[in-house]
C-alpha cells in the first residue's frame, strides 16, 4: 500500500522493532522524502464514509 502524503509504499517507511501496524509506521527512509509520518489511504476512505 502507498503512503497518502507521499506516495511511497508503506515499505519505505520506518516501522517500531515492537509493533507492525501501519497505523504506526514513522518517517519515510527515501532519502529525497521530508514526509515525517505515514498516512494510510484506508483510513481517509473510512473517514470519509462516517
């Protein structure tokens, strides 16, 4: 799945050693990339539903 703020795949994205959920992934490893935080599409689309 792809980040919303910055497109890449939540595997760019740094994870906690303890936790998998990508509800908790950090700041993007691209070096190029300033998005701090990953934003999953799901949740803006489950959002918008409620």
């Amino acid at each position: 799945m792809n980040c919303n703020r910055c497109h890449h795949t939540d595997e760019a994205h740094s994870k906690s050693e303890n936790n998998n959920s990508l509800m908790r992934a950090g700041k993007c490893q691209i070096p190029t990339c300033t998005c701090q935080q990953y934003l999953d599409p799901i949740q803006e689309i489950d959002e918008d539903l409620l």
